[in-house]
C-alpha cells in the first residue's frame, strides 16, 4: 500500500468512525452550526479582501504586507478550529504499518484542510481587484498562490506550537513573540512612524521571485519537524509512561468544616492542581487575563468604552467558559461511583459551584491595576465578578444536564474531540452573547452606572438562590441519569 492509498483509507475510516460514533447526532448539530460560521466568516473575508484591494492602488503585494497581522490572527483562530494530527493517529499507531507514514498522512491533511482555503475568500477578490487596476497577471497569480502556501505554513507553525503548548503552556510565549517579530522595532524605537518604516522595509521584497521557493522550503522544513515531533509525543502517551510519584500530598484540611462539600472542593481543587488538562485549561486562563488586563491597563489599544467592557466581561466569563462549559465531563471517568449515594451528585454541583465563585477574585485581582490607571472603576469589577458569579454559572451550570461526553484528566495529545448537540449550543451562545446583551440594553436604556448597579443586584439574586436552581439541576440530572452514564461509559478513553 502506497502513500495515497494510505491517505484515502484513512480519510475513509475517519468518516465511518465519525458515523459509528454514539455522539453522531451531536456532530449533525455541531456541523449545521459549524457550516453557517463558515459562510459568515467567509462572507467578512470577503468584505476585507475588498477593502484591501482597493487601497492597494494596483499593487499586488500589499496582500503580502498584509500577512504580518493576518498569520497571528490566523494561528489563533486554530485554537479553535483545528486539531493535531495526533489526536487522529492513536488507533493506527500499533498496526503493522509505517508509524511515520501515518502521521504524514495526517500532517498532509491538513495541508488541504477546508479551513486553509476559507481564506481564498479575501485572496480571490482582492487579485481581481488588483488585476482590475492594472497589475500583471503573473505577479498577481505568484502572490495568490504564496498567500494560500502562507497559510499552510501557519497550519504546520500551529501544529508544532500547539503540540509543546499541550506539553507545557508556556510554550505559547515563544509562538506569540515569533509573531511579534515585525512589531519589534516599533516596540523599541517608539517613534511616530517606526512601523511605516518597517512596512517599507517588508514592501521591498513582497513581489520578489524568490519569496515562493522559499515558502516551499519552509514548508517542508516545518513539515519534518513535525513528523518527528508528533510521533514522539503521541507514542509516549500510548506506551503510558509510569507518572512521577507524589513528594507532597496536600490535604487542605481547613476544607473538612464543610462536610461532604467540603470533601467536593478539595476534589475540584486537587484536580485542577494534579490533572494535566486541567490545570493547563487554568493556566491559560490565567495568562489570557494577564495579558488582556495588561493591555487596557498600559496601553491606549482598547480605549473606547466599549472595547474596556467588552474585555472585562470576558476576561472575569474566561474561567467558566473554558473549565465548565464542559462540566461533568471529568466526572464521567469515575461517574458510577458518583450515584452510589443519594445527592452526591448534587454535593458536587455545590463545590463545583462555590469553587468557580470564589475563583473570580483572581481576575479581580488581576485587573486592579486598570482601576489605579483610570481605564476601569471598582464598581465595574464588582458588576461583572458578581454577574458571572450569580447569571452566567446560572447558565451554565444548565450544561450539567446534557454534557454526557467523557473527558480524559491525562491525555491531550490524543484526546477525543468535543462536539454538541443542539441544547448544548443553544445554553453555550446564551451563555457567549448574554451578558453582552444585557449590558448593551443596559447602557442605551439608563447609561453604565445604573447598569453596572442592576449587574451586582443581578448577579447577588442568583447567588442568593444558587441552593434552589442547583437543585433543579440536580433533578433534572436524575431523570437523564442512565442515558448520561451510558454516553460517559461509550465515550471513555
């Protein structure tokens, strides 16, 4: 069996797994969602390749110049859309097969990832645009062809960063100042127009002959490291390698005042401490907040009151969207257990609760320093922390009652994927758009002040009643208990 014949029979498998799934109908629903962001996505894509287009006054390597804020804008979007080869290659890593040809296989596919060629919805319009005005249709067609090979390139540069990412989050330092490289001088020669200077500098080379040569090389280049890269990494999570042993196993015995929930919370809290993909989710977390407050505090980038708001709100939303939007699902590995006892599940609910409540004074900490500035009040803080403390667990907590997919506490490289059914994605973009609705109500109703207000009141009414909806939570749970246990079971890795 050849290379290409490997390539279709795994194209073919992923398929009919994705169809054997006992999550198919989850995927259905994801995929209708996923197809209309596609076309809105594309539909803005070609709205800036139009405007690009026309001020580039016929001259094809502005799409070049360009590329300097498209690529990081780009290698983020990854993070959400896109998945390492690795994650698909597990089964086939112990058949009697090239090992290192099946991650090819993978790494090749994702070369001629649909998501690579959205991207054509600004490259197309801004060539006709280009040619339209006079460019040559060589020049034109050379720069077409090096944008599309840019954003393979960014594929294997985020496959490779992604990878250590999951190893270790500091990983992501590196990969932000690779994209920081043209940003550099303007960083440390602050002047008016240091930045114009360097796009003068990039524009004198944006149509010369050599730059797709050398965007082959790179590709290649990038392509070998990876192979390596991948099949280390993802044979060392099969093989299983023996975990270091504990020196220090901490207690928390101030915990125990709290009985059951107390022993809940200390569950929760060694979890997110010891579990791999857990703390790494926390982690990022943390340094998403760190960077965005660093930005609105020492920075003029985000001045205007909405952009302030809108960080703000996300910044303190960040915690719960990215460790409970999934909530039950690293419970599924030992749910069993959870329903020997009458109401243990509901203790859970508690301590999970009271636990991500409490955590929002890390954000609000963080973020004094944009109140000593002057770019946020200690108001603000205290309307959004208790808005996400009281309405948005409120929403999402919802989640427990349809999250039925096991999530693994070890593995990241070959962990499953994560795809919703239609009630899961109806709670989770309330839960996205929400509070920016009611804040935006709020501020073309009775301006910020009297909103921030109705936020802390808000937010203080859910935490005051969270004993009665997590009981409500709770109930409902208990009706869908054994559908959910047998998709925690069939989804365990």
């Amino acid at each position: 069996m050849n290379k290409i014949q490997l390539f279709k029979l795994l194209r073919k498998n992923i398929k009919l797994s994705e169809k054997r799934s006992p999550i198919f109908e989850q995927n259905k629903w994801a995929k209708g969602i996923a197809y209309f962001m596609a076309a809105l996505f594309v539909f803005y894509l070609l709205l800036y390749g139009i405007i690009i287009g026309m001020s580039a006054d016929g001259e094809p390597g502005v799409m070049i110049t360009a590329m300097i804020g498209i690529l990081p804008i780009d290698f983020l979007l990854r993070f959400i859309f896109q998945q390492t080869p690795a994650m698909q290659a597990k089964p086939y890593i112990l058949l009697p097969i090239s090992k290192y040809s099946v991650i090819e296989c993978f790494l090749c596919s994702s070369h001629v990832s649909g998501y690579n060629f959205l991207w054509l919805g600004m490259f197309i319009p801004f060539s006709i645009l280009v040619l339209c005005a006079g460019a040559g249709f060589w020049t034109t067609l050379m720069i077409l062809v090096v944008c599309v090979l840019l954003m393979i390139l960014n594929s294997q540069i985020y496959l490779f960063f992604r990878t250590l990412v999951n190893r270790n989050v500091l990983w992501i330092l590196p990969a932000l100042l690779l994209y920081a490289v043209p940003y550099i001088p303007t960083i440390l020669v602050p002047k008016e127009k240091t930045f114009e200077h360097t796009l003068d500098f990039i524009g004198k080379f944006n149509t010369a002959w050599w730059l797709l040569p050398l965007v082959i090389l790179l590709i290649a280049g990038v392509f070998m490291v990876n192979r390596k890269l991948q099949f280390k990494y993802v044979y060392e999570e099969i093989s299983r390698k023996k975990e270091k042993e504990l020196k220090k196993v901490s207690k928390f015995t101030f915990l125990e005042r709290f009985g059951i929930i107390g022993e809940y919370l200390k569950l929760e809290l060694k979890s997110n401490l010891r579990n791999k993909a857990m703390k790494q989710r926390c982690i990022m977390s943390l340094c998403l907040v760190v960077v965005f407050s660093a930005l609105i505090a020492y920075t003029d980038i985000y001045d205007n009151p909405m952009m302030t708001n809108f960080w703000c709100l996300y910044c303190f939303a960040i915690f719960g969207m990215t460790s409970l939007i999934k909530i039950m699902g690293q419970e599924g590995n030992y749910i069993d257990l959870l329903m020997t006892q009458r109401e243990n599940i509901l203790a859970l609910l508690k301590a999970k609760y009271w636990f991500y409540t409490v955590i929002l004074i890390v954000p609000f900490i963080v973020m004094l320093p944009a109140v000593f500035t002057g770019k946020f009040t200690i108001l603000m803080l205290f309307a959004y922390m208790l808005l996400m403390a009281g309405f948005l667990h409120f929403i999402i907590f919802q989640l427990a009652i349809y999250n039925k997919q096991t999530l693994p506490l070890q593995q990241k490289v070959t962990g499953k994927g994560n795809l919703e059914n239609g009630q899961q994605l109806v709670i989770e973009l309330f839960a996205l758009f929400g509070p920016g609705i009611i804040i935006g109500v709020g501020y073309l109703i009775a301006g910020m002040t009297a909103t921030y207000i109705f936020m802390c009141v808000l937010g203080l009414i859910f935490m005051a009643t969270s004993h009665l909806w997590l009981r409500n939570i709770y109930n409902r749970m208990m009706k869908r208990r054994y559908e959910n246990i047998e998709g925690f079971r069939d989804t365990r890795v």
